[in-house]
C-alpha cells in the first residue's frame, strides 16, 4: 500500500508541532496533507537524499532543479507558504516562524526523537550515499573573491547562458534589471523598461553630444536609447562576449555605431573620461564589498566635475550584527556566483566616502516583483522553448530563481534602489535642479 507521503506528513508534523504547509504527493503514487491549495510534488525518493545531506534551501533546491521535486499549482503561494520551513532569510534576521528550522532541525542527532525521525527519513530516502549536485550549478571558483578572473567567470556562468534564452525571457526591450511601471500592472512590460531607461537618461540630464558610460551595459539597451532619445556618444562595458557581440548588432542595426561603443572590459579599466554620466544598473551587486570602494572611487575618477552618476541596486536589509550576513546558498551556488547584497544605507555611505554628493533616493521594490512576475509569465509561456534553448535544469533555475524573488520584494526583505551622486564641481555646486519637477520631460515610449 502506498505509504510514503503519509509517513513524510507524520514526521514534519511531529518535527514542527504542525501539518506540512503544502499538500505533498510522493514517488509511490500516495498523498497527505492539506487539501487546499499547491502540492508539492516528490517525484523521487532522491529528492529526500538531497534534504538530508544539505537541510535546507539548498537541498530543496538541487532536487527542483534536477526535477525530482515540483509544485502543481500556483507557485508563487507554495514558496510562501514554504518559506518557514526552509529557514527564511538567509541573512538570519527574520523572526522565527513555526516550523522555521524544520528541515535544518534533521542534521542534529543528540536528541533521540530527532534520531527516530531521522531513521524513518532514511528508511523513505533510501541510498545513504549523497547525490552530486544538477550539473548547472556554478563550477569549483578560484582566485580571490572580486579578482578580476573569478568576476569575468561568475558572470560568464549568469549571462552566458544564451542570446535567444534571454530575449524569450526579458522581452524585445532586452533590459535585465526592475522596470519602472508607471501605471502599475496595466503599464506592460516593454513601456515599463522603456520608463526606466527614460527616467535614468532624465535624472543624469543627457544633451546632445554629451559622454555618457554605461557600466555593466548588458546587451546594450541603456546605450542605445540614450544615444536615440537624448543624442549622447555612449560607452558601454561589460564582461560577457556573448553580450558585447549582440549589443554591437543592435547597434548597427539602429545606425548608431557612430555614436555608439561596446567594449568587453572590466569597469576598473576604463580610462577615458571624464564623462558627463555614469549609470550603472544591476551591475553593483557584482562588485563586492570588498571591491565597493574601489568601485566608487573609480566612477568618481571617470566623471568630470558637475558629473552625475546614476546607481541602480538591489539592497537588503540591514542586520543587527553586520558580522551575520550570508549569501542564499542558491543564489550563490546556481545563479549569481560570488554575488553580494548591502543596506543602501552602506551604498549611500560609500559613495559619499568617494567624494560623491547624493542628491536622490528612490526605492523601487514594488516596481521589481511586478517586472519579475512579467519575466515568470514570459518563461512559462515559452517554456518548451527555453528548455530547448538553455536545458532542463537551468529553465527550472530561473522559473525558482525569479518567483522566490517575487516573495522577497513583496515581503520586503529585500528591494532595489536608484541612487544619484554628483561629482561636486567649483566651489562645490552641484548643478542639480532644485526639485525633482523640474527634471526634463519623459520621452514617448511610442
């Protein structure tokens, strides 16, 4: 008699003192739990081998990307309703919840109940022997953190994993950071990219024939509208080749190779300013804390005084012992290698430290899970297509990777900010309008 997924339900309610937050339906055919809402699919018993040897996001991780574990039903509401069982915030400062360290509580054997338990898990799992991670994880790193060759290879693993893959995924605008939806949901994801680059090209005050130098330029889409909408000569760095070689393509394709450059280097070997503008979106969270001085002294050096630089960055939230903070092991292990959050009150202090005036803050977080909830869709409704362009594990990579963090902008554990500095010139003017009202007109997205 099929038997698995009872027997599982029993040991997390007596782990937890409570039911499974998902209905869970096993390998042998069996289920148990509650009724309403997502099932949590086994579809195999090494799903659990995975659990037991790493407890946590990462187990459930490895065995979703390797498809052994699934959800049927609204993905967005079981990743919440998991996200007590599996630890929370990996920065350690969220609140406990009931059942919070419930799959972390099996890797302890000094309690006999907890060894009972872990028997029965081990009965159910099987092989004791721990199964090698989905090939898509991150490969072994070397060097030194924030090295320039470990950069080059932890960007190389997140974006090159294909032209097409990507367009499918972001849309025909091929912007990857948060949009900025003016009218909420109704705005569409292409006028909302369209609003972004608009609104940054606005706070850094493009004119015609200005230098403008994109950091972390991606597959070109901030150059090219500045360089059509304002009339800037643009520059635009980026460690990926794939990237560059595309991003040279639209280019040309747009007429503005005149006006317009890609180079594949790294943003602390630019050398040719001074330039008007900076703008640097979704590009800092590469940097490292480490390096973050060395960043921001660096984009201070490359603009001429009265100079503005536009910063676009995630933030978390501030801990109470800085000490604390750890990556997401999945995040850093399957898709930002070497990847590192701050406060954007650190940001703002750093950048200030370079010789940087801050003018403005803006705080985007809604604005982020609405742009990655757009993404989601677009994945899903090409999904076959993904999985034939990029693979089996690394679709699922991103399908988990951008809805679990839907709930973290939601839930506010995280969010995106935009941070205009000013390099201050003669006697410390800063040329900046005194109201944001008074910033040059959006452009028509058309």
């Amino acid at each position: 008699m099929p038997e698995a997924a009872p027997r599982l339900a029993a040991v997390v309610a007596q782990l937890t003192g409570d039911a499974p937050p998902l209905r869970l339906r096993a390998w042998d055919g069996s289920e148990a739990g509650p009724e309403d809402g997502p099932v949590l699919v086994l579809r195999d018993r090494r799903a659990l081998q995975r659990l037991l040897w790493r407890p946590g996001k990462l187990g459930l991780a490895r065995a979703w990307v390797a498809g052994e574990l699934d959800i049927e039903g609204d993905l967005y509401t079981a990743l919440d309703r998991l996200q007590g069982f599996t630890g929370g915030r990996e920065q350690g400062a969220a609140a406990e919840r009931p059942g919070r360290t419930a799959l972390r509580t099996l890797g302890s054997l000094r309690d006999p109940g907890v060894r009972r338990l872990l028997g029965e898990v081990l009965t159910l799992a099987g092989a004791p022997l721990p199964p090698a991670p989905p090939p898509e994880e991150a490969p072994r790193r070397r060097g030194p953190r924030h090295g320039r060759a470990r950069d080059r290879a932890a960007i190389s693993h997140h974006y090159d994993v294909g032209n097409d893959f990507y367009r499918l995924v972001l849309g025909p605008s091929l912007v990857y950071s948060c949009a900025y939806w003016t009218d909420g949901p109704a705005t569409g994801l292409e006028r909302a990219q369209h609003a972004k680059l608009d609104l940054i090209c606005r706070k850094l005050a493009l004119r015609p024939g200005g230098r403008l130098l994109d950091v972390g330029c991606g597959w070109g889409s901030m150059v090219l509208h500045a360089a059509e909408h304002y009339g800037v000569h643009a520059v635009g760095v980026t460690l990926s080749e794939p990237q560059a070689d595309l991003a040279r393509k639209r280019i040309a394709a747009a007429g503005l190779a005149d006006r317009v450059e890609i180079r594949v280097q790294d943003y602390r070997d630019v050398v040719d300013g001074p330039y008007d503008a900076v703008s640097s979106i979704g590009m800092a969270e590469h940097v490292g804390s480490a390096q973050y001085r060395v960043y921001a002294s660096r984009l201070h050096e490359l603009l001429k005084p009265g100079g503005r630089l536009l910063n676009h960055q995630i933030a978390r939230r501030p801990l109470p012992d800085e000490g604390e903070y750890r990556l997401d092991e999945f995040i850093d292990r399957y898709v930002f290698p070497d990847g590192e959050l701050s406060p954007v009150g650190s940001t703002v202090s750093l950048l200030e430290e370079a010789g940087f005036e801050v003018r403005d803050v803006e705080a985007l977080r809604e604005h982020y899970a609405l742009t990655l909830r757009a993404w989601v869709a677009n994945l899903e409704a090409g999904w076959d297509e993904a999985v034939r362009l990029a693979g089996p594990g690394r679709a699922r990579v991103w399908r988990l990777y951008m809805a679990a963090c839907v709930g973290a902008f939601e839930r506010n554990e995280i969010g995106v900010n935009q941070v205009l500095a000013v390099r201050p010139g003669a006697g410390g003017r800063s040329g900046m309008p005194p109201t944001r009202g008074m910033w040059p007109a959006p452009q028509d997205a058309g």
